[in-house]
C-alpha cells in the first residue's frame, strides 16, 4: 500500500534525522504519535516487505534496535503510513502490514481462552475485543492472509506457521447465526472459514 500521488515528492529529512528525533521524543515510554501533528515533509525512501523486512534506500535495514525505533513511530492516516517526530512527517511505503505477528501464547480454554501475539519488533497484543483477529481471502485463490491489531489502527500478518498453529486450536461455533470454523480469545469468536466449506 502506498501513499496518494500528491504526497509523492522528495523528502527532505533523512532517516538518521527521523531517527533522532524520535529517539529523543520517546525517552519516557512510547511516543504520543497519535499526539503530534507536524507538517508532511515528503515521502522517505523506506519500505516495509510483506515479509516485515524494512528497507531504506532498497537496503534492508540491519539494525534491529533502528528497526524498533522506527516501528514505534509508525501512524496511519487513512490509507497511508508515515513515520511521524514532533517535528517531522514522511511517508513510507508499506507492501501488506507494517507488522508480522511471529509467535503467540495460549492461556486458558475454550471460549476463556486467551492468545497473546508477539511481532518481530516485539510489540505485545492480546487478540480479543480490542485487538481483534480477522482474516482476509485471495479473491482467486481463496488463500487466506490472517491479520491482528497491535495498536491504534496497525496491524501485524500472522505469519505463517502462526496461522498453522492457530487452525490446530480453532473450534466451530456459531457466528451471525451460521457455523463457521474460527478462534476464541478475549470472550470474542474470530471467525475464519465457514464450517460447510470445510465439509465440502
């Protein structure tokens, strides 16, 4: 997913300088993203793969401490991701999620069960009413892509032996009146495929 054409202009700040500022912002807990409204600076050479590897400047990013840094300021607005300072905001482009949730805990059973996701930038999320689970079929190929909220309106990709996993502790149970084979969490049933397809 990337930006809309009239932000597609050369940003001036670097990513060394999106890096610093928002080092500097965060120094007492996550920063307030949802806070700053600084004015667009242009769109950043950066770039998140759908496998969550970051890129700048068609380079991956090796650092995962910057990686994390990075991951902290990300906001979306609308269709489009920014990295966002108290100073500065610049576009980057983001292929799937700007997450990938790569691990996750079960606790309890049943419908009180409980699933705590964790990404590769290690940001914690348990699936539930605030952070629900949906998940999203190839209009072709009815292949499907599972998604988490982590936070605000951010989601991560479960990734796939995740999925796999998820599907062995899934149960069938009754969604908007029809049976439908998904996950319980949080007192919440996340459907993901109707039990008939399944029987089929």
């Amino acid at each position: 997913m990337t930006n809309s054409k009239d932000q597609q202009k050369t940003a001036q700040p670097t990513a060394d300088g999106i890096a610093q500022a928002a080092k500097a912002a965060g120094k007492k807990g996550p920063p307030p993203v949802h806070l700053w409204n600084p004015e667009f600076c242009g769109n950043l050479d950066m770039r998140i793969a759908r496998d969550g590897t970051w890129f700048y400047l068609g380079t991956p990013i090796g650092r995962m401490p910057l990686v994390k840094l990075f991951s902290s300021i990300i906001r979306k607005d609308g269709d489009d991701y920014f990295l966002v300072t108290p100073v500065e905001k610049v576009g980057i482009t983001v292929d799937d999620a700007p997450f990938i949730a790569v691990d996750f805990e079960v606790t309890g059973a049943g419908q009180d069960q409980t699933i705590t996701f964790t990404t590769q930038v290690d940001d914690v999320a348990v699936a539930g009413p605030d952070n629900p689970i949906r998940v999203v079929r190839d209009k072709t190929t009815g292949a499907p892509s599972p998604y988490v909220l982590i936070r605000a309106n951010l989601e991560a990709l479960i990734d796939r032996k995740s999925f796999y996993r998820l599907v062995d502790i899934a149960v069938h149970s009754t969604f908007e009146g029809e049976k439908w084979f998904g996950i319980w969490s949080g007192g919440v049933f996340f459907p993901i495929i109707p039990s008939v397809e399944l029987e089929e």
